[in-house]
C-alpha cells in the first residue's frame, strides 16, 4: 500500500475518506478537541442558559464523531462550527418560544419563524381587507392589470398579450391603477 503522502494527503487518511478506529480517534484529539475553547466561546454567545453549555459540547462531540466516521470532513473548524450552529437551530425549533436573549445574533442561525402571531394575523387581514376595498373602487381595466402585475407576477408582455392591448396601454393602466389607490388608501393625492 502507497504512503498517503505521496498523494498529497497530510493525514494517515484523505479528507472524505472512513477512518479506521485508532485514526478516527487520534483525528478527533488532534482536530477537534483543541477547538473546545472557541466552540464554548461560540455556545456561551449564542446560548442563554450557561448549564446547558457542557451537554451541548457533548453533542456536538457526539455528532462530529458520528458524522467522520462514515467520512471525514475536509475543513474539521468549519464542520464542527456548523455542527454546532445547527444543533442550536434545532433546540431553538424544539423550544417554539424563543426568548430574545437565546441568540445574541438572531439573523446568523436564520431560523425561520412557524406561524405569525394572533395579533399579526389580525392585522394582516384588516390590511388585507382594506386593500381589497381599495381595489374595488378602481376602473375595472386599472384593477384587471393591478392584480396580473402585483398578485400573479405577469410583465407587461404577458398582461398585454392576455388582455389584448398595447404594452404601453398596460404601463398606462398600472401608472394610473396605482396613483388611485394611493390615493384611495392614503386620502392624499399622488399626483402632481
């Protein structure tokens, strides 16, 4: 059998490749352990409850050893702080009510949120409401391109070809569509 390092590999093994054992743990002790003090910096940032700290290590542990012994990663810091990151993501879903303090950086785990709160569904169909009793007041053509453009997405192209008019008529109806909902919406005139 060939030196790895003929190949070009640094290790006993190639990235991407299964490890034995005994390489499998000398790489989690000369790779991965000598991270702990980053990686418990990173927790204690974006974790509110310090006594959960030491399990998350541990799990952390856990799935990067699990994960390298089917293969190993390429770049061991990256993978295991992106480990780390998505064992956050799932205690944060887990938890369903995430209190402002559990992540100091809410935009870098990029949770999404489940379901909007009662008060914002409120809202949302009043303005929904309003908007649609708006709409109702504009001239038939105006509000027909309004709803293609802004509801369906069409361009102009596709609006003209599907009400049998001239793109420039389309541009002119949605101008006009809009100014008067403004206007309707708003109680002030748009125009100049």
């Amino acid at each position: 059998m060939a030196d790895t390092r003929e190949r070009g590999c640094e290790d006993l093994r190639c990235a991407g490749a299964p490890m034995s054992a005994p390489d499998l743990q000398a790489w989690f002790v000369r790779e991965v352990l000598p991270l702990e003090a980053q990686l418990t910096q990173f927790l204690r940032h974006n974790w509110r409850n310090r006594s959960d700290i030491a399990d998350l290590l541990q799990e952390i542990y856990l799935r990067v050893f699990d994960a390298a012994q089917r293969e190993r990663p390429e770049n061991t810091r990256a993978f295991v702080f992106a480990t780390a990151q998505n064992l956050i993501i799932d205690r944060v879903r887990r938890e369903k009510i995430v209190p402002i303090e559990a992540v100091a950086e809410m935009d870098q785990l990029l949770v999404p949120a489940d379901d909007p709160s009662p008060d914002h569904a409120v809202i949302a169909r009043d303005e929904l409401r309003r908007v649609q009793g708006a709409l109702d007041h504009l001239p038939a053509r105006c509000r027909e391109a309004l709803v293609m453009k802004q509801v369906n997405g069409l361009s102009r192209r596709e609006i003209a070809h599907r009400m049998g008019i001239s793109e420039k008529t389309v541009k002119w109806y949605l101008a006009d569509g809009l100014r008067l909902l403004a206007d309707i919406l708003y109680g002030e005139s748009t125009r100049k």
